[in-house]
C-alpha cells in the first residue's frame, strides 16, 4: 500500500534527480556566468519539456503537501531526541524554501516573462535590501536540503543494518550541503567574478522596491 510516507520517500527520489541536474548548474557557475547558462540550457533538454516539467511540478507540489501533513503529524506525537528535532526542522526549512522558490518562479517566469537563467538568483544577491533576506534564505535552504536527505540517508542504513555507516552517511550530506551553501552563495555575491546585471533585471529588482 502507497501511504503517504511511503510517497514522500520515492518521491524525494525522484525530486533528488532534478536536485543533481539543479546543483550541477549552480556549480558550474563558479566557471562564470556564460558557464552556467551553457549548462542550463543544455540540462533544460531533460527537465523542462512538455512532458517531464508538468510531472516534475506537481511532484514538487505534493512533495511540500505531504511533507506539511507528515511534519505535523510527526510533531503531533511529539518529537523525542535530536535526530527527530533535525529532521523535522530540516524539513520544515525546506518546506518554506520549496514553497517560496516554486511561488518566485511562477512569477519569474510565467507573469514576468523572464528567462529564469544565472541572473534571476544573482540580482536578488546583487546587492541591499535583498541579499539581507536572500543570503540567508540560499544559505539555510541548500543546508537544511541535505541535511534533511542526510536524515533519511541515516534512518535507511539503520534499517538495513548499517549503524556503523549512519551517522557518516548524515555528516557526510550535511557537510556537502554547508560547502555547496556556501561556494553557491560566493558564486551569486561576484566573488569570483564581476556581475552586471542586464537592465531587465535591474527593473525586476525595481518592481519590488
């Protein structure tokens, strides 16, 4: 029987294939800008498509619902040791950022008619007042990602009988997310290269100030 725990789990899967393919842009871009929108654009063959994007949206879309209802539900029957505060926090973070990250993109892309390429992150890290919410938001959304994939990573090596792997299975992914946070927010902030943002989106900045 698919129970939504169960779904949730295959799901993240899934979700954790676009994941790859998403940080290998932001990872590129250390190379610069032409270097990341290169990468996109040959990564968007794959999953922005007439018939991967509808499924991979809605996918997303039920992943931050059952996702709220499991962490309610989880809190609900209380929480009882540290691992379980890590991964409900770790969720919950993840939840937000989801939410807001696909809201942002809607209105990104399909309202303001935007090309959702190395600019779209980087003007909201261009500068005041923006990077004083952005900075955080990257930082604690990337970390919070892994470090809730770490949670399950651990749990499925405890239940197929791997203890002895767990806990460097948890560390391992929270401490890959806190260096990918970390490069991804240096890259976006033009520290490794100059930034000049386009006109287009100096106007998009604009429309919110």
């Amino acid at each position: 029987m698919m129970t939504p725990l169960i779904f949730h789990r295959w799901n993240s899967v899934f979700l954790g294939l676009f994941i790859v393919l998403h940080f290998a842009t932001h990872l590129t871009g250390v190379f610069g800008i032409q270097a990341y929108n290169d990468m996109q654009s040959a990564l968007r063959v794959i999953y922005r498509n007439p018939i991967i994007e509808p499924v991979l949206l809605l996918s997303a879309i039920l992943q931050i619902g059952i996702g709220l209802m499991l962490l309610i539900r989880k809190t609900r029957r209380g929480l009882r040791g540290r691992w379980a505060y890590t991964q409900v926090i770790s969720g919950f973070i993840v939840l937000l950022f989801l939410a807001q990250h696909l809201s942002a993109l809607a209105l990104a892309r399909w309202i303001d008619g935007l090309d959702t390429n190395f600019y779209w992150p980087a003007s909201v890290m261009s500068g005041a007042p923006f990077i004083w919410y952005f900075l955080p938001y990257y930082f604690l959304g990337i970390v919070a990602l892994f470090t809730h994939l770490g949670c399950g990573v651990r749990l499925a090596l405890l239940r197929s009988g791997h203890r002895h792997y767990a806990a460097t299975g948890f560390w391992g992914l929270t401490g890959l997310g806190l260096a990918m946070a970390v490069i991804i927010n240096l890259t976006l902030m033009g520290v490794f290269f100059e930034i000049e943002l386009p006109a287009v989106w100096i106007t998009y900045l604009q429309s919110f100030v």
